[in-house]
C-alpha cells in the first residue's frame, strides 16, 4: 500500500460478517452495509439512485436495533460495491461496540478471513 493511499485509509473500517450487516436505509432504496467507517460506507449493490452531487437523507439501521439518523452522498461505483460518504459522522463509540459484539459472537477473525 502507498502512503497516499495509508492516507487515505487513516480511519478504522469495521467489516461485517454475512448476517450481521446493517442496513442503509433512504428514501430511494435500502442496502446492506458490508463495512463501516465514521466517514463513509461501502454498500453491497451493483447500482444505486443516490447522487455524487446532493446529500440524501438516510437511517443506518444496525443488527442491535440502533437507529442512526444520517445523510449520504455517492461517492463512487467499484463492481458490485458502491462507496458513499457520510454526511453525519459515525461515532467511533458505535463503531467499537459494533466490533466488541461482533468480536465476542464470532472471535477474532482468522488472517486468511481478511
């Protein structure tokens, strides 16, 4: 990995298991969440009807039943993945609880896993 790209990468991402993936809810669709980040998600879909150029008002709803108000915005397509910003950060405190439970369901996941 470059620097620029370690720049890049400079907040924790949480990977979700299958069955354990939030859900992004906007008023023009619903997708899983594959990993997490206080800035930005990356969502599982091959296409999306959100915009690059306006925020779109969302819910991140997570296995627990947390609800998190948001706002979203595209930033780019990879394959099958979409990757969106975050217009109201998520706060490390949910992102390490998300990992502390999933971590204490499934252990720690194996190097051949990342």
């Amino acid at each position: 990995m470059s620097e620029s790209e370690a720049n890049r990468r400079s907040l924790f991402r949480l990977q979700f298991p299958l069955g354990e993936q939030p859900l992004l809810v906007t008023g023009l669709e619903e997708n899983q969440v594959i990993e997490l980040a206080e800035k930005s998600a990356r969502l599982d879909a091959k296409s999306t009807k959100l915009s690059s150029e306006d925020w779109t008002p969302g819910v991140l709803k997570l296995k627990t039943g947390m609800e998190i108000q948001t706002t979203v915005k595209l930033s780019r397509i990879e394959d099958d993945q979409i990757i969106v910003f975050l217009g109201s950060n998520i706060t490390q405190k949910v992102i390490i609880t998300e990992q502390r439970r999933l971590l204490a369901k499934y252990g720690k996941p194996r190097p051949q896993d990342s």
